[in-house]
C-alpha cells in the first residue's frame, strides 16, 4: 500500500510540478478533469500512457512537495 501511494505521488509530482510525463518525459500531456466525480485524467500524446487520479490522490500526494 505504501509503495503504491510512493508511485502515485511521484507521478503526479511529475506531471504537475515538472509538467512531464513520468514515463517517457514528453511534455505533450493532455489533461481532463471529470467534476462528477472529483477524477482527474492524464494522457501522454507521446507514448500514449495514460493515468486516472482522484482528489484524495493528489491532496495526499502534494502534502509533502513545498515546506513552509
């Protein structure tokens, strides 16, 4: 479980802090965000990797990416 969480955080640190896909590095992402259900989708235009994450996921996730 944790090293699932570990993933899911690195890659979304790489996707929305360095706005590159975790897999292959491309910056031609594409983003969709699903309101219904608080989902956000993510789609490599490059290799084609593709990830949902919901917002438990990325509040999780961004906790630890800036100290005050």
């Amino acid at each position: 479980m944790f090293e699932e969480q570990h993933k899911i955080g690195k890659e979304l640190k790489t996707l929305i802090i360095m706005g590159n896909c975790p897999y292959c590095g491309s910056v031609k992402i594409k983003y969709r965000e699903y309101l219904t259900n608080r989902t956000f989708g993510f789609k490599c235009l490059n290799c084609g990797w593709e990830s949902q994450y919901n917002l438990t996921e990325l509040r999780k996730a961004s906790e630890n990416w800036f100290s005050i």
